[in-house]
C-alpha cells in the first residue's frame, strides 16, 4: 500500500507540474486513501503485537514452554 501511495503522490506531482490539474487532483486521493489504508494496517499490526506480547508475558505457560525447549 505504501508504495502504491509514493506512486500515486508522484503521478500527482508531475501531473500538476505539467497543468493537467484534473489527473494531479484524482492521483492525489489516490495516494491519501493508499496511505490512509496503510497506516490502518500498520496500527492493526502494531495492536496485535501488543496483545500478543501482553498475552505471552501474563501466561502462565511460559515458564513449562521454556522447560520444554531446553
């Protein structure tokens, strides 16, 4: 998503260098809805680590898994 984002914002930027202000204006959402898109995937990402990290430190498996391993 994030490079479809860098893409659409340079699509945008040469378009409205050149004057086409119509595909600069379309190219621009494009690229804020990508990057919107990404950085909602990037939270989710982040909160499931969270969750998971919270769930693994509290779990009272840990230390059988551990004496299991070795």
């Amino acid at each position: 998503m994030f490079r479809w984002a860098i893409i659409c914002l340079v699509i945008s930027l040469v378009a409205g260098g050149l004057g086409l202000t119509n595909i600069s204006d379309f190219a621009r959402k494009l690229s804020m809805i990508f990057f919107a898109l990404f950085f909602l995937g990037f939270l989710a990402l982040l909160g499931f680590a969270y969750l998971v990290t919270e769930a693994v430190s509290h779990s009272e498996l840990v230390p059988s898994l551990v004496a299991v391993s070795v």
